[in-house]
C-alpha cells in the first residue's frame, strides 16, 4: 500500500516535473539566435521530456483506481485491478511505441493512439457525471478526480490540433535553415499552446488538492 502510495504521488510530480522541462526547453527552439542544429537538439530533448507527462498521465488511473479499491472507496473485486492495469500498460505501450516510430511507420498506431483518448475521456467523464448525478456510488472527490482527469485528455488533444502548423515550419527549418517565417510560425504555436498546457497544469494541482482533501 505504502508503495503504491508514493506511485500515486510521483504522478503528479513528473507530470508537472515533465512539462516545466519541456516548456523551458522550447525557449531554445524559439531563439533565433541559435542554429538550426542546436534549435533541432532543443527539439529531440523536448519530445523526449514530454514522454514524461504523457505516461504519468496514462498511470494516473490504474494507480489511483487501485488505491481506491484498496482503501473500499470503490467496493470492487480485485480482479478489476489485473484488468485496468492490463489495459493501461498496454495503452502506455502504444503511446511509447508512437513516440519511437515517426512518420509512415507511426500512423496507424497514432490514430490507434487517439481513437484509444477519446474512449478513456468518455468513460472518465460519464463515470464521474454519474457519480455527481448519484447514478453511481461513487465519493465525491473521486467522481471530481475522473472529471478532471478526462479534462486533462480533452485539453491534451487541442493541444495536439493547435500544435498541427508547427511540424511543417520545423520540416522546413531543418530541410532550408530558419527564415522569419518559420520563426514566426514556431512562436506563434508555442505561444498559442502554452496557457492551454498552464490549464493542465491547473487541473493536476485540482487533483492533488481532491486527493489530500479527500472530501466525501
């Protein structure tokens, strides 16, 4: 229990860890005064410190569902527990194989990816608006945690969509050196995705707040 306790908790701690990383890294791949080799090195370290929070965010479930059964909150069976787990460490899996594989090689599992986000955000948020609607006994503080667990999913993927004119800029940068265009287009998405990825971090400390609090 006691282990599965300190998981729980190291969940929020690379997820926010991750992202901090990942947004000071991006400083780097915003200076124009920099070359392009070392604006693409900024880039590799922040994709890689972003694999951070996108596993932290895929163990949050598992993690906190078994403390829950654990403790009776959720008067389950354990044999749920082998399933959820199952289920999200092959989730996890795809997402790693996702951020290995680029290009072509890449697609399918992507959209498997996705397709894979938008069930996990329905499941969360039904459960958790059955839970506040009474449809399902659920504590208070875990119904609000399903809720903001699946808004963390629903703001991931805009910033997937807003992140979309990015990757021609860097293709272009890479393949003919920086121009003003490039550069303008690369701030531009990062400046538009930073307070959407500063409302996840919002709602991890929302959730951290439920868990320690607790409230019925």
């Amino acid at each position: 229990m006691t282990l599965l306790t300190l998981l729980h908790l190291l969940v929020p701690i690379y997820w926010l860890g991750g992202d901090l990383g990942a947004f000071y890294s991006a400083r780097f791949l915003i200076d124009p005064r920099r070359p392009v080799n070392e604006r693409m090195m900024a880039l590799t370290i922040l994709n890689n410190i972003d694999m951070a929070p996108r596993t932290t965010l895929i163990l949050a479930f598992p993690t906190g569902f078994t403390l829950a059964v654990m403790k009776g909150w959720l008067p389950l069976p354990h044999g749920w527990l082998a399933l959820v787990w199952l289920a999200f460490l092959a989730w996890l899996a795809l997402a790693w194989t996702v951020h290995l594989k680029h290009g072509p090689a890449g697609a399918a599992y992507k959209k498997v990816d996705i397709a894979t986000r938008y069930l996990v955000l329905a499941a969360l948020a039904g459960t958790g608006a059955a839970g506040l609607a009474g449809a399902l006994a659920l504590p208070l503080f875990i119904a609000l945690k399903f809720l903001v667990l699946a808004a963390c999913i629903a703001i991931g993927l805009i910033v997937r969509v807003q992140l979309v004119p990015l990757f021609p800029a860097i293709i272009a940068m890479k393949a003919t050196g920086a121009t003003p265009e490039t550069d303008e287009t690369i701030r531009r998405v990062l400046g538009r995705t930073t307070p959407t990825v500063q409302v996840i971090w919002v709602l991890v400390l929302v959730a951290c707040f439920l868990g320690i609090g607790t409230p019925v």
